[in-house]
C-alpha cells in the first residue's frame, strides 16, 4: 500500500450542490483540487473487490495529467484513508456497556 498524501478538505470550496473538494498538500500530486463523483463498489469474477471512482479536478498545476496510474492510485489511497479514518471516530463512540443487557 502506497503512503497517503497529506490532504485537505476545501470547506471554503464547497456549494453544497457536490462533495467537498480535497486538496493535495505534498507528494507527486501536490496542488491538485478535486472531488469524487459517484463512487461504486463491484464484486469481480475472481471474488475480489474493485471500486470505480468518478473524480472531477477542481483546479491543477499546468503540467498534471489526470490519466496517469499514480492519480488513481493517490485518489483511492486518500478515499480508503478517510473511510478508516471515518470509522475509527464511530468505533470509538459506540459505547459497549450500553449495548450490555443485564437480567
């Protein structure tokens, strides 16, 4: 698994119509602003998982190429990193001794 990127959410970006832009702070992408479109989840031949992800730039330098492996790449390690991240913060909300029912 590659390293994830640091990453920003663009709060200030945001217009309520689409998900918040995210801006890339260091690595190969840095500077790249986009968002993720729909994001699915099929289930392949083989019985793996593959997520297909529609992303939309928002803004980057001259010289990015949004075709190139690595983008997939970093925009699927982000997308994965706020998913763990996500539930991290409930798993650690759900309290277990409410959850206990005692006779």
């Amino acid at each position: 698994m590659a390293k994830v990127p640091e990453y920003k959410f663009r709060d200030e970006m945001f217009d309520g119509n689409e998900n918040c832009p995210i801006e890339i702070l260091n690595g190969q992408f840095s500077g790249v602003i986009f968002r993720y479109g729909k994001i699915s989840l099929n289930e392949t031949a083989d019985g793996n998982m593959e997520v297909n992800m529609n992303i939309t730039i928002v803004s980057a330098p001259e010289n990015f190429k949004q075709e190139e492996t690595e983008f997939t790449q970093t925009v699927g390690e982000i997308f994965s990193d706020i998913v763990e991240k996500n539930l991290a913060e409930t798993m650690e909300s759900v309290d277990l001794e409410d959850d206990v029912h005692q006779d």
